[in-house]
C-alpha cells in the first residue's frame, strides 16, 4: 500500500492534515498552550470546573500582562494568483516628451 493511501484511509481514526510551510502561527500558538500546561495544568490543584476556570483566565490576565511579546514575523509569504487578481494595479507615470 503507498504512504498516500495509507494516510487518507477514512477508515483511519485519525485524520492526516498537510499544512503549508508558511503556517508558523500554529507553532506560537502550540508554545502558548504548552506554557498554560505546563505552569497552570500540570502544576495546580483544581477543585472544581470552576476553579480551573478561574486558575486559568488568571493565568491569561497574568500572561498578557507580564509575559506576551509581539511576535516578529519574518515570512512575507507568496501572493497568490487570485490577490494578484485583486491587488490595484499600480500607478502609470507619465513620460516626458
């Protein structure tokens, strides 16, 4: 059976999802999850849903009020064919005679 086959079986239970490279946003966002686990999950003591809750938005208050950088971005990615499409065309200058 090819790898490819093998991977979009349905029958699978879990489902294969190919992302583009320019998807790095989902690594912040894969960092920020792993830090409320690890500082708020992991390490408390939950004595109720609600508790957690609470444990949890005060994390996020504390997160976003101490730790959260902007993020930098490097990539500036590929203009597709439909925003090139879409994009204004630019501005014709005139010629001196």
């Amino acid at each position: 059976m090819r790898v490819g086959a093998f991977l979009g079986d349905p029958a699978h239970r879990i489902r294969f999802v190919y992302l583009p490279p320019h998807t790095s946003w989902l690594n912040q966002v894969e960092i920020w999850f792993g830090t409320l686990s690890r500082l708020v999950l992991k390490r408390g003591d939950h004595a109720s849903a609600t508790a957690l809750r609470h444990q949890v938005l005060a994390f996020i208050a504390h997160y976003n009020r101490a730790l959260a950088k902007p993020i930098k971005w490097t990539y500036t990615g590929r203009v597709t064919p439909t925003e090139q499409a879409a994009a204004p065309a630019p501005p014709v200058q005139a010629q001196a005679a």
